[in-house]
C-alpha cells in the first residue's frame, strides 16, 4: 500500500491529488519583521484583498492581526464580509470605490471603511445615511490621486474636497490616502514626485485650517524603501507574503515566501524512443524516457504558457516539465528517478531539500509580476495551513503541549507524506 493510501483523515484527503501550503510561521515572522521598521505609533494595515493574494484571506488576517498589524485592507464589500464573519473585528478599510447607496448600506452594516475619492461619492454615502437608522459616525477614507491615475480626487483640489467632506456631519473622515506607481523601481524620481505632492496636499490641508486625519502612502515597495514614506500607516501586500516587490529592496528585511504549490505523481510509464507527450505533441521523446503524470494543471492555475519550460522539485531534486500543461495533469521526464512512485510529491512552487523554485522565477518566464502568479491559483486547490507560529511568549513551551493546534496545522512542510 503507498503512503498515501494509509490514512483516511481529512487532512491527508485534502493533500490527495494538488494544494496549496500555508507557512503560518513564515507569514507571522513576515508580519513582526516589517512591523520592526515601522516607528512603535505607526501602524500596518495587511492587505488581504484577493483572499489575501490567493494566500486565503482570514486565515492570513487572523495571523497578521495576532503579529501587530492592526488594520486589514480589501478591495470589495464581499471580501469585507468574509472578514466580519470569521468574526474579525480590526478596522477594515475598503480599497475599491464605494458609489451607490446599496454599496453604503452593506458597509455600514457590516462596519467596513469606505475610501471615497469624488465628492459625488461622499454626497451619495452622506445622503444615504441620512436616510438610513445609521446614528454614529461614519468613518471615510479621502483618496488623492497624486500620479497613480486610478482611483481619487486631484491632489491639487485635496483642500476644497477634504472642506467638503468635512461639512457632512455623517461622515467623519479617518484618514487620507494616495497610492504609489513606481514604488518598486530603483529610480525613485516618479515616486518622490508623488510623496511631494502629497506633502503639498496635506500642508494646503493644513494651511486650511483643517485638522490633518491619519495619512498614508505607502505599499510594500515604499515601506521598505524609507521610513520618510510610512507617515500614520502602511499598506503592505506582496511583503507580508514572503515576496521582494523588486531586487533592489531585498537586502532590506529578510523576508520568508509563504505559500507553496504541491502536487501528486499519479502514474509513472516508460515511454520509447520517439513518442510524443500531451496535446500538440509539443514534446517527443529522443530517448527511453521515464515519464511521470502530476495531477495538477492550467485549470488550478499553473499557467499553460510554462509548458516545457519549468522545474519541478521531487527528493529534494530538479525534475524538467515536458509536453503541453492539461487542465488538469501535466508531464515530467523523471530520468533522473528511476524508482519514483505513485503517491510521492512533487513541489511546483516552494522548496524542497537544497533547492527552490520561487514565484519569482514563473513571474520572469511569464513576462509578469509576482502578484499575478499568487492570485492565480485556483480554489480547487485546498489552502492547508503548516507551521502553526509559536507565540513569542510562549515560544519555550514544546509544540506537544501547546492547547490550541490542530494536528493539521502543526505539519511541519512535508512530513505528513513520509
Ligand atoms: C491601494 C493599495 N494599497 C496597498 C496595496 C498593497 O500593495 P503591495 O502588494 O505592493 O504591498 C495595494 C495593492 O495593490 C493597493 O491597491
């Protein structure tokens, strides 16, 4: 019988054919390091939206909030509601834009923060609440659009607009906010010029005479950056994950990827000299050739355009992908492991032994950014946590006698599969 057929429990159904793992450690020791180059009265704000990057949202958040982030970010109401039924009771400030009374309604009712960056905007969430039962203050986050181009007021009418939001007694105004475009390129002249105008917003904010509220500019790239760029609050994505936004920063923290991609050998043939592999036949054997099938493909998202041009790690070992990637299965010249079997596991993304393949080196054959690779794994795949983090406090105790873990979520990487 293989390993793998040996338990029935839940945990290792769910470790069957493909998944995703989860270092609770890893993100937790993410979260306290970045929380170190912060000032002790700055605060961190995780941004989970997109299930926090594929990462799996409360989970991540209930992490993050457990290691000194005290905000959470998300882009849509939806993803503010996951939050609040996982009873999650931290600030959750809404990213996306807030435009219709039925928009309002949901978050005040579910006590999310809207960002609004029009003053249409603020007059409809005003006059919304003025119709509604809703009595305490409603707290808004004002956007200025500084050079990002997305979302929020010019920078230069950052005055008239904070005036405006200020006069509606509904809305109380808890903090105001640009986004960075260029902040992970080395050259940083777009990013200063966006942090200057920001400056000038908020002394016209000033010279108003209007009490300045919480202010924040900065992403992962920019907390890394400078200090000068954290102002009351950073926004931080991508870091919290284990990922370096851009080269140039990562002798900056010493950050730990969080999340892994496995999978399962299915079948193991012998193929002879001359025989082609998968769809298209992008891929014909020279050789006798050991072939292993996986069950994972496009449709949980290893993206088709890595057919024949990625490693996988299997015993610690590089192991070449061939053939085109199926929906749901794809191929690997196992010339190298003659005695592999069925069962045993392959790791796409993460590490195995000595070796890894990072998100990172997908991004750069895809032409794309590592934020895309993470979000582009699919709910087919289960998220497994491992490495529950050991509280600081209590971090002498041993594992064994800790009261609140699960068996699932004290794995250490891949020892439930030996
Ligand atoms: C407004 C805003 N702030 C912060 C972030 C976090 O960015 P990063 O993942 O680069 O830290 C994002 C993500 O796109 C965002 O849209």
């Amino acid at each position: 019988m293989l390993s793998w057929e040996k338990s029935s429990s839940v945990a290792s159904m769910k470790r069957e054919r493909a998944w995703v793992e989860i270092d609770l450690a890893a993100l937790a020791d993410n979260v306290r390091q970045l929380k170190r180059l912060l000032l002790p009265a700055t605060e961190l704000m995780t941004v989970v939206k997109a299930d926090a990057y594929g990462h799996g949202a409360v989970t991540i958040a209930q992490t993050a909030l457990q290691c000194g982030a005290t905000w959470l970010g998300v882009a849509t109401i939806p993803e503010g509601i996951e939050l609040r039924e996982a009873g999650i009771t931290a600030p959750i400030l809404l990213l996306g834009a807030t435009n219709t009374p039925e928009q309002i309604r949901a978050i005040a009712r579910w006590q999310l923060q809207p960002t609004l960056g029009t003053p249409k905007q603020a007059l409809v969430c005003a006059e919304t609440l003025n119709q509604s039962t809703h009595r305490s203050p409603f707290p808004v986050h004002l956007k200025l659009d500084t050079g990002m181009s997305r979302l929020g007021a010019p920078w230069q009418q950052s005055a008239e607009f904070v005036q405006l939001v200020q006069r509606l007694p509904q809305l109380q105004i808890a903090s105001l906010y640009s986004h960075l475009a260029t902040a992970d390129d080395p050259n940083e002249a777009v990013m200063r010029q966006q942090q200057a105008r920001f400056n000038r917003a908020i002394a016209q904010i000033r010279s108003a005479g209007i009490p300045l509220p919480r202010l924040h500019l900065a992403n992962s790239a920019a907390t890394l950056a400078d200090a000068d760029l954290h102002y009351d609050l950073v926004r931080v994505g991508l870091a919290t994950y284990g990922l370096h936004p851009a080269p140039h920063l990562q002798s900056k923290i010493n950050l730990k990827p969080v999340l892994q991609v496995k999978a399962r050998v299915t079948q193991v043939k012998t193929l002879q000299p001359g025989t082609g592999v998968s769809y298209g036949y992008q891929f014909i054997a020279d050789r006798q050739m050991p072939l292993a099938v996986v069950g994972i493909g496009y449709a949980d998202g290893v993206p088709r355009n890595l057919s024949n041009r990625i490693d996988v790690l299997i015993r610690g070992q590089r192991v070449r992908q061939v053939g085109s990637i199926t929906m749901d299965q794809l191929m690997l010249d196992v010339t190298n492991l003659p005695d592999l079997q069925e069962g045993e596991i392959v790791t796409l993304l993460g590490q195995d032994g000595k070796e890894q393949i990072s998100t990172e080196d997908w991004a750069t054959l895809l032409n794309t950014i590592s934020w895309e690779i993470l979000c582009s794994f699919k709910h087919r795949l289960p998220r497994l946590t491992v490495n529950q983090p050991i509280p600081p406090q209590i971090s002498q105790v041993k594992e064994s006698v800790l009261p609140h873990l699960e068996p699932e979520t004290v794995a250490r990487s891949n020892s439930l599969d030996s």
